[in-house]
C-alpha cells in the first residue's frame, strides 16, 4: 500500500506591525469603538438568508453505510441499544438540595414517545440517525405539556439560521408543502461540527469521517468480488520438460478429469507418467486486500468507540476485556449526558426545575469508580462534612430521601442489648439531634478522654468538662458517659507489660483492660445513641440507588 503523503502545514503568516503611531491610533480606535456587556450578537450576513441549511454530506448516503458494511452496523447497532437499556431518572434542583423524582410526567413520555414505538425502539433509531448522519430530530406534539415525541428524517428536516447564530426554525420538506416548526418544539440531537458558516448547525456524522476508508474498502470488495466470481486454477499439470510427450486435448481432459476426482476423494493422483505440479498460492495482492479490510474494521471501531469484544471479535485475555467494557462506558457517559440534554429539553415543559438523567448505577463496568467515590464520601464525612453535602460533592446527586444526614442518622447494626448502661436524654427534635452529632473523628478524640482519665493522665472533673465543652454536651449526659471512669475504675498499666521475659509474644489482656474496652464501647453506643432522631426517619423509596449503611459502620 502506498504511504499517505506528509501533511504540509503553511508557514506562519507574518503580521506588519506598523509604525508606532499608526498603532496608537489603532489602539485609540479600538478602545472608543468597543462593546461592552453586549445584549446581542450577530454571527454574520451569511446566516440571515432564510435559507434552510442542507447538510454538506448526503444524508441518505450516510445512512446507508448501516447496510452496506458489517461492522458499522454492528458498531451503530450495539450503542444504540446499550444507551436505550439504560434506565431514566428524572432530578429536581442541584447539588445537595437535588430530589429524585422516578415518578415523572416527562419519564411516561419518553418510555412511549409515540403510540407505536417504545423507548428502545425510538431512542435507537435516533441513536442511528445522529451517529451515521450527524443529526437526529425529535418533534414535541401537543401543545404545553406534550403527549408525543415524533421522530423526523434528517434528510428531510433542515434548521433555518437566525442572525444571532442559533437555528431561527426548522423546516421539514416532504412530499408535500414544507412545514417551519418552532425551535423550541423540536428536540435536535446533533455531534459537534468544524464549519464556520451556517452549516455549523449541523453536526457531523461518524460515515463523513469514515468516508476515505469506506470507500476505499468497498471498491476494494468489489475486486475481490469480480475475482471470486472468475474461477482461478488452483494447481497446473504439465509435462516434464526432458519428456517429449506432448498431451492433447483428450490426455489433457483425462488428466483434469482424474485430478478433480482426486481432490474429491482421497486427494491422490496417479498417473503412468513424470508430471509437473506448480501450485498457484495466494498473491501478495490478496495479502494486501486482507489487511486493509482489517484496518477498516480498526477504524470503524475506533470512530464509534466499541472494542472488539462488543461486535463479537475475540479478546487478548479477560483482564483487556474488562478494561476495554470500562472504557467502552465511559465514552457512553458522554453520549449519554448529549441525549439526556434532549430529554431535558421535553422534561421542563412539564417543570422548569427537572432534567433527565441515566440511571448508570446497573452499569457494572461504572460501578468501580461509583465505589471510589463512595469511600470518599466516607472520608468527607469522617472529616465533619453533612453526607448530603459530601454526597453531592461527589457526584451522587440522586441520593435517596430515606438516607438522612450522618448528623440524624441511627448507626446500623443496633440492638436492644447494645444500650448504654445509664439513663440518657431522648433528643427532643431532629434539630437538636443534630447539634449535638458527632462524626468519626469526634468519637475517636471523646475516647481518648475516657482513656486518658481511667489512666490517670486527667482528672475526672477535666474529662467530663472536656466532653462538654468540646462535643457540646450538657453535664449530665457527659458524667453518664464518663461512669465510674476516674472515680472507682482506674486502668493499670503496669498489668500489660510483657514481664515473663517472652519476646515477641502478644501478653493476654488484664481484666482491667477488658473493662476498660467494654467502656469504650459503652462510650460509642452512648453517643451514637445521641444521634439518633426522636422522629422516625422517612423511609427510603423502593428504587434506591447508593447504600450508605456500611458508612453508619465506620462512623460509628
């Protein structure tokens, strides 16, 4: 194959600077006849033609790649139907404020767009459309709040420039009198584009970049197609070149026909003769030929980012296949966040505060960065931030309204025999619960106090003051914690020294020490007891989607 020749990029464009008067008259000119906090934009002459825009690659040729090559269409195929898979959510607000709403006006529309497709069915022929072709189209019927979502041919739906840049309309041209639709009516599904001109507009499709290859790949189809439709000889008889026999045109038949019975059967021939056999393998052409079909095929496969395992070609090992369906799905997020803005677009005709979303948590090839984000929000919250806020921070928008905040929230895992010994004051609002939470870190620093105290490191009297003043506690809740801590119980020390001469061994804990550990836990259940709200916690909907419940563990 012959080498592409060298890219020759321009040499750099000298700019005149001018004298330095002329650019300080420039300078001067500029600053008098600059816009400031402009209120409109105008893109250009070229787009208020009122002209509808046409796309600058034939649309129907574009689409029809999807039956004439295999593996476009395996590649169009198998997103397209992934990304319709994919549940839809629908979220009201942002950050920690966002609500999940799983039981949506917009979420009924978009699983029937229309009375005879459903969501899969649609969404992947839009998918096709705005892959292959660059642009897909999706029509709002019904006034205000829509009851239909109607697809329309890119082919034939062109959006018309307004002068600020956007689409002024689109207009659909059928069979019949074209039709101009409102741009806010129409749900336009499109890739990014290089133009500069009004064609900008529309976006380009996966088979204009692939056009050089696929073209190359299907004239060179058809060659091997001519070819194998003319028989070629895959082995030649002839006489030796010493012999004088000179066969003719009956020895000759004889000879063929033998050796075709030969092949059919045993695969031998025998003859009464010395015979020449020159066999006739593959030409380097045809070596040629197969290896651009294969370069073909990485092509197509890395314009639409699917691995090979995905069209059913075979992996190097399961650890590459698995870290190909990664990133595989990672580009899909992309794809998936393009269409969701579309969805958008339909949900806010029913509320101005909705936007759709996928649901990626049944996505298992997401779900290890999903787990990294999670323990981090384990460490935002250990470090005093609300889990609602460290939840959002980190991307989990759609945390469940049943999961309160780590500061109201009941530790998992609680029994009845788990209470503290002494009497506790029941919280009397989840207000007051949380003012008076504490996170992991806190808990750890209220241990060391009790430790200390029964180590005779600190007095009682400074221990139950420290708790109160550095974990907001009143004095009565802190003496209950404290218990018999420094007054009647005191840890010795002396006991855990390993004194029978054994290095390395682990010596046997005191029972000062057991005790001093059962306190200890006394301590954790007591002030997580705190936590807990005097309201019940609301439940959690069925569909819940981040479990926080070994969070509670830790924290704890």
């Amino acid at each position: 194959m012959v080498a592409p020749a060298p890219l020759l990029l321009p040499a750099p464009v000298e700019q005149p600077t001018g004298s330095w008067l002329r650019r300080l008259g420039d300078r001067l000119a500029r600053a008098l006849s600059l816009t400031s906090q402009p209120a409109h934009h105008s893109a250009g002459a070229d787009y208020g033609t009122e002209t509808a825009i046409r796309a600058d690659y034939d649309v129907r040729q574009a689409l029809s790649a999807y039956a004439g090559f295999p593996f476009v269409r395996a590649c169009a195929e198998v997103v397209a139907l992934d990304l319709a898979q994919v549940p839809l959510t629908v979220m009201r607000g942002r950050g920690s404020a966002a609500e999940r709403v799983d039981d949506h006006d917009a979420l009924y529309l978009l699983e029937q767009p229309t009375s005879w497709q459903d969501r899969v069915v649609w969404e992947s022929q839009l998918a096709v459309w705005w892959m292959l072709a660059g642009d897909g189209y999706g029509l709002m019927l019904g006034g205000r709040r829509p009851s239909s979502l109607t697809l329309m041919h890119p082919a034939r739906c062109n959006p018309i420039p307004g002068d600020w840049g956007g689409p002024a309309a689109y207009r659909y041209e059928g069979m019949g009198p074209s039709v101009d639709y409102d741009p806010a009516d129409v749900m336009h599904l499109r890739g990014p584009s290089w133009q500069d001109d009004p064609r900008s507009l529309r976006g380009t499709g996966q088979i204009q970049t692939l056009h050089r290859t696929l073209s190359a790949d299907h004239a060179a189809a058809r060659g091997w197609e001519r070819q194998t439709a003319t028989p070629r000889p895959g082995v030649i008889l002839s006489p030796v070149e010493d012999s004088a026999d000179e066969w003719d045109k009956k020895t000759r038949k004889a000879i063929a026909d033998a050796y075709k019975a030969s092949v059919e059967r045993s695969g031998i021939l025998v003859t009464s003769g010395l015979v020449n056999v020159t066999t006739l393998d593959s030409s380097l052409k045809d070596a040629e030929w197969l290896g651009g079909r294969n370069f073909t095929r990485e092509e197509i496969l890395a314009a639409f980012g699917v691995p090979p395992t995905k069209v059913g070609l075979p992996s190097a090992n399961y650890a590459t296949a698995k870290e190909q369906d990664k990133q595989y799905w990672i580009r899909q997020s992309g794809r998936m966040a393009l269409i969701a803005g579309g969805y958008t677009k339909v949900a806010r005709r029913f509320d101005p505060r909705a936007r759709v979303v996928y649901d990626t948590s049944g996505i298992e090839a997401l779900q290890e960065s999903r787990t990294d984000r999670q323990n981090r929000v384990v460490v935002w919250v250990e470090q005093g931030v609300p889990l609602a806020e460290a939840a959002a921070f980190e991307g989990f928008e759609d945390l469940p309204e049943g999961v309160a905040p780590v500061e109201a929230a009941k530790p998992a895992g609680e029994t009845e025999e788990a209470k503290p010994a002494g009497p506790v004051e029941p919280v009397a609002d989840a207000d007051k619960a949380q003012d008076t939470a504490l996170n992991g870190a806190q808990v750890s620093a209220a241990k060391e106090i009790i430790q200390d105290v029964a180590a005779g490191l600190l007095p009682y009297d400074s221990g139950v003051s420290m708790l109160q003043v550095f974990f907001n506690l009143d004095e009565a809740t802190a003496k209950t914690i404290m218990g018999p801590v420094g007054k009647s119980f005191f840890s010795d020390t002396t006991e855990a020294a390993d004194t029978d001469g054994d290095d390395g061994a682990a010596p046997e804990a005191s029972p000062r020490q057991v005790a001093v550990a059962a306190l200890t836990g006394r301590l954790l259940v007591a002030l997580a007891a705190r936590r807990a709200p005097a309201v019940a916690p609301k439940p959690a909907p069925p569909t819940e989607v981040i479990d926080f419940e070994g969070f509670f563990k830790e924290s704890a």
